[in-house]
C-alpha cells in the first residue's frame, strides 16, 4: 500500500537497512516499538529507530470518530482536559509525532532500559471491548512480574467503555510486591486528557513520556 510505498522510498533516499511500516489503529507506533525490539534480539542489528506521526484532524477523521460516539459533544462546553478524569466523555484529536531510538549493546551508559515487550489482541468490535480484558491481564500479569512499578501509564482514552474496564484490569494483576514503598500503589498519569489522541502515534507519545518520567 501506500505507506510500505514511502517507507521504501525513504530508505533509498537516507540510504539506511531495512524499513518496516506499521498500520494497526491505535496500536501502531507500540507495535513499531515491539517489532524494533524483536529485531535487536534476532536479528543483526544494532540500532532501530522508531518513529511515529499522526495527521488526523481532517474532516473524514472528525466525522468519522463522531459516528463511532467517542469524541465529546463540544469541546468548550463538555470537554474535561484531564487524565483519568471520571467525567471525561471522550476525547479530541491532536497530531503529534514522536520517535524512540533502541540500540544493542549500547557503547555509553543507558538512558533507559526496554526490559520487555507484548503484543495481544482481544478486540471484539472496532471500539468496544470485552469488559473483563482478557488479553491485557494476561499480559500484564507477565510483564508486572519484573521489579517495582513507579508509574503506570495507560491507554485510557477518556471513553467510557475503556478506562475503567483498563484500570480494572491492572489493579487486579498488579502484585502486592509491586505496589511500591509502605504498600502504595504506582503512580498514575495518562497523557490523552492533556494533548489529546494521537491515534496511530499515541502509544509511542506515551512511552517516550514514561521514559521522561
């Protein structure tokens, strides 16, 4: 498709290895970040830069996200531009663009550290579903098992058939010993209620703001 079409054509301009486009929804950019990781641990290569960008606010996008009832009846009116509100009903579209650099056996001391990574899916309909999120509490109950969690940093887009089934599911995965210093849970931000959904680049958007944090 069009996409691969780029990416191919930006290769041979910056005369670079191999190039992978990813299109998934909002998933696109994280799975970009997985598959990076994926190439640094079988593959021969020692650095893959990641890079995300998103231009929706566009009629078609606006509309259709309106069809789908995620969007807020009017942005001055009924818009609560803050994370994990509870009386957030949905979200605005932002353009954002974000790029994340992983490299093999780093020569300098590491910024930071991308201990693992999962994908899985468990979508039963385009925007809504399954309450009891069977996927993401498998995969968090593998990926919380690795040390204490400062912060956690969910999808939560502000709708209301996500955020609470998400958090749900993450407070029933994560375990006592992960709950931080004298029992406190890991701190909790989501940055959709401050700068917007960033759709495609929203996920690597938020990692890049975790690994700031």
């Amino acid at each position: 498709g069009p996409v691969s079409y780029v990416a191919d054509r930006l290769r041979q301009r910056l005369q670079i290895g191999p190039v992978r486009q990813v299109v998934a929804a909002c998933a696109s950019s994280l799975i970009g970040l997985h598959l990076a990781r994926q190439w640094l641990l079988h593959e021969q290569v020692q650095r893959v830069l990641v890079v995300t960008a998103e231009a929706a606010l566009v009629p078609m996008f606006l509309h259709s996200y309106q069809r789908l009832g995620v969007l807020p009846k009017g942005v001055s009116a009924e818009y609560r531009g803050l994370p994990l509100d509870e009386r957030r009903s949905g979200f605005v579209l932002t353009e954002v663009a974000a790029a994340m650099m992983l490299e093999r056996q780093p020569s300098r001391e590491p910024f930071a550290y991308l201990a693992d990574t999962a994908v899985a899916s468990e979508a039963n309909a385009l925007v809504r579903l399954s309450p009891v999120r069977p996927a993401l509490r498998h995969v968090a109950r593998r990926l919380f098992g690795g040390g204490p969690i400062d912060l956690l940093h969910p999808h939560a887009t502000g709708t209301v058939d996500n955020d609470a089934s998400e958090l749900a599911a993450y407070a029933a995965t994560l375990p006592p010993v992960d709950r931080g210093t004298e029992g406190r849970m890991p701190d909790l931000y989501a940055c959709k209620g401050a700068l917007g959904h960033g759709l495609g680049s929203a996920g690597l958007t938020a990692a890049v703001l975790a690994v700031l944090a």
